[in-house]
C-alpha cells in the first residue's frame, strides 16, 4: 500500500481546513461581485468605465432633464397667455425659469451622485459614480466638487474629459475635483438575483463537500 507522491496524488493528501475556507471564501466573493457588483465587495477587482459609455449615460440624463424642463416651460407659457403677462413680466418669467432649469439641472446630478451614485443614464447603461478609495456613494458636498469639475471639464474643448483618455482608471476632471471614480454597476432582474443566490449558497459549501469526498475516496484507495 503507497500513498502520496507515489500514486500521483500530493503527498499532503485533502484540502486541510485553511485552504477549504479559502476557496469558501473566494467562491462567496465571486458569487458577491456578480449579484451586487465590485463596488460592493471590498478588495474586489473594479472594472472602469470609458468616456463613450459616460457619454452617452449623459446624452440620456439630458433627454430627460430636457424633457422635464419642456414640459414645465410649455405650462408656464400657457399659463402666461391665459393670464394676458406683460412683456416685463413675461421676461421676468423667462429669467426666473432659466435659473430654475440651471438648478433643476444642477440638482438632478447631484441627488442621484450622492444618493445611489447612479442616475437614470448611468442605470441605462450599467454604471455608477463611487469614491476612489471605498467604492462607496459620496458625499452631498463632494457631488457639489463633481459637478463644478463637470462645468469646468467642458471648457475649452472638453479637454477636462480627454485626460481620462491617460490615466488608467479613466478619471476625468469631475472626477478629480470629487475624487470618484466610474464603475461598472450590472442591472440585474429577479430572476438573475434568485439564480446568483443559488449560486453563492452552490459555491459556499461545494468546497468542502469535495474536501470530504477527496477523503472518502483516499480511505477507499488505502
């Protein structure tokens, strides 16, 4: 009777008890990055996202903060030509609206940076805005930060966009202004979150149910 390196298997036999909670470990960490995403997972591998992904998530954020702020301008004109406004108040209207829609624009990013770090756009196309260091949903007065280096980005050129074209985590200037970076951020349904679920419960214990067998199979050979 010969075991260890003599029939082809290690000479440290099974798994011991370290390396089965390792792998335990690594599977759950897996299954956790696939159900909630990296940003959720500490030390967890992030995936960055580009500058044509963001680009167009905020072609889809302005559509509908466009569309929000059209519809509001179409209510008001109606109102002011129900009402028969004079001219000065009609401009004092037009001012009083251009400043609501810069702050209803301004606000819409905002909320959502600081809220879940995804908006509308970023949901549509499966990425959210995290901290650089924690991958966790920032501050209100960081995504203030952020959105002054988006304004300030744009100009001139959008040049404050291209530099993420030389970093590799492709941060831009709003980035550097809130310390953030972009993240892919998977939608999954129900279906997808039952199915993974099942998975992580699989891969938690399939690790040391074949730990056991390898031992079973052992005594069989001795």
């Amino acid at each position: 009777m010969t075991t260890g390196a003599a029939d082809g298997r290690s000479p440290l036999g099974p798994e011991t008890p370290a390396e089965m909670d390792t792998a335990t470990n690594r599977a759950q960490v897996e299954a956790a990055i696939r159900l909630r995403g990296t940003s959720a997972v500490k030390g967890a591998p992030q995936r960055y996202v580009g500058l044509v992904t963001r680009l167009l998530g905020f072609v889809v954020d302005e559509l509908l903060i466009n569309l929000v702020a059209a519809f509001s301008w179409i209510v008001v004109a109606l109102t002011m030509s129900a009402f028969n406004f004079s001219d000065n108040a009609r401009s004092i209207v037009a001012l009083a609206m251009s400043g609501l829609y810069l702050i209803w624009a301004g606000g819409y990013f905002v909320a959502f940076w600081s809220g879940t770090g995804q908006t509308p756009g970023g949901r549509a196309l499966e990425f959210r805005v995290v901290d650089a260091q924690d991958g966790k949903p920032i501050t209100l007065k960081r995504a203030l930060a952020r959105l002054v280096g988006m304004v300030l980005g744009a100009l001139p050129f959008f040049a404050g966009y291209i530099v993420g074209l030389f970093n590799d985590r492709c941060r831009c200037l709003p980035d550097l202004f809130g310390d953030t970076v972009v993240i892919d951020a998977p939608v999954y349904t129900v279906a997808d979150r039952r199915r993974m679920a099942r998975e992580a419960e699989i891969s938690r214990y399939n690790p040391r149910h074949s730990a056991a067998k390898q031992r079973m199979k052992s005594d069989d050979d001795a």
